[in-house]
C-alpha cells in the first residue's frame, strides 16, 4: 500500500468515526449507519496491509474500537 492509499484509507476511517458519533449524539440512525458502513470499508481496504494500528487490527477481526468505546459507555452510566 503506498503512502498515498495509507492517507486517503485513514481519512476514510476518521470520517466513519465522525459520523458513527455525530449519529450517536443526534439519534439519527441513518447516520450511524453510514459511518459504520464508512469505517468498515476503510477497515476492509486496509486489512491487506500487515503493520498498523490495534484499530486495524480490531477491524480486521470483525470487531470497531469505537463502538465498544461507546457501547461500555452506555453501560456504566
């Protein structure tokens, strides 16, 4: 993967989180969705790359950082 892929698949990634949260925090499910969709794609193109991130890695094993970030959240409050 070249610098430039690398780039342009983590700008993907940042955007699915954005909108998976601004989803969350607006109720707007379609949103969440979306981004969702976004971070998986990214996560997706990325998983051929062997380095990277525990994100990636995470992703790669089916499972989103962030979600559970949230879904813990939820939980404890």
């Amino acid at each position: 993967m070249t610098a430039r892929e690398t780039i342009e698949h983590t700008g993907d990634l940042i955007k699915g989180v954005i909108k998976e949260y601004a989803g969350m925090v607006t109720g707007d499910e379609d949103l969440r969705a979306e981004g969702q969709a976004d971070y998986a794609g990214s996560a997706a193109q990325r998983s051929a790359d062997p380095t990277g991130t525990p994100a990636d890695h995470c992703a790669r094993a089916g499972q989103s950082t962030h979600s559970q970030d949230a879904r813990a959240d939820e939980t404890s409050a």
